[in-house]
C-alpha cells in the first residue's frame, strides 16, 4: 500500500494516533473533502495533546505531502518507540512497529538487527531507504547508499525521493 494515500483520508493516521496515544478516536468513513480534513484535524489535535511540537499541517496531510508525512511518520517513531508502554492486544506498539520494520527490511545488508537495535538503526539512515527499495526498487539504489553514502546523505535522498 501507499502511506501517502492511505494516511490523506485520515483512517489511518487516526488508528496509529490512537494506538499510539492510547486515544479512542472514530474516524468518520465519508469521502468527502470537510469530512477527510476532518478526520486528520482530529488526529492531529489528539496527537497536539501529548506532543505539541509535532508541526504538521491538515493540507500536507491531505495533499500527502510526501515529505512531511515522512516526517510525521518519523517523529512518530522518536516520540513512541521507547517511550510508549502501553498495551495493544498483548503487544505494545513499540513490538508492532518494530516487527513491520524488521518485516519490511528483512535482508537488507545492515539491518539485520533492527528489532534488537530499533533506534540505533534508525540512526544508521539505512532504515528508510530499505522500506522505499522493498516497495519500489527504481526509486533507491540500496546498495549504493549502503557502501557510499553517510547517514545524512541516505536520510536526505530518501526524503527526496519520496
């Protein structure tokens, strides 16, 4: 699937914000422009909640801004990933966005620890790439980034290219 799609009816972004807040949000199902908006504005104000620095506008969502659900998505990871303690069925988010990653990069070269080694891999700038290469290998060349490029020059390419 399409993050950028699947997060502009707001469906999504309103699930992982309520996974991850511990939020009781009900998206409302209609595909009209006001109600979409809508749905993402509420996703937004409950994630403003417990973080208000996440400075992510309703239009960038909407229009799927490919850069700044990136970055979404990213501050997501950082603000959660080990801070978040809750509960979801017996696994915590923290387990399920680390079992996707390690789904999504398993057999890529230098993430091979990435569910043991969560944040730090993140900061290896391989992370990213790996995800974009597995759903469309014609946008990154995984393995030039890997042997050539710094972490910085992975995140920015990966950034540009999405």
């Amino acid at each position: 699937t399409d993050l950028f799609e699947d997060f502009k009816t707001g469906l999504l972004l309103i699930k992982l914000v309520n996974i991850l807040s511990g939020s009781n949000l009900q998206p409302e199902r209609v595909k009209w422009r006001y109600i979409i908006e809508q749905n993402i504005s509420r996703a937004l104000e409950a994630l403003s909640k417990v973080d208000p620095q996440h400075g992510i506008s309703i239009s960038a969502i909407y229009e799927g801004n490919p850069k700044l659900t990136l970055a979404l998505v990213w501050h997501l990871i950082l603000r959660y990933s080990h801070l978040h303690e809750g509960d979801m069925m017996g696994v915590s988010a923290e387990v399920h966005c680390k079992n996707w990653c390690g789904k999504n990069t398993d057999g890529y070269v230098g993430l091979e620890n990435i569910e043991k080694d969560f944040l730090g891999t993140w900061v290896t700038g391989l992370v990213l790439p790996a995800i974009i290469n597995r759903s469309n290998p014609e946008l990154i060349d995984y393995r030039d980034l890997y042997y050539n490029k710094s972490p910085e020059e992975r995140f920015e390419i990966s950034f540009d290219v999405s």
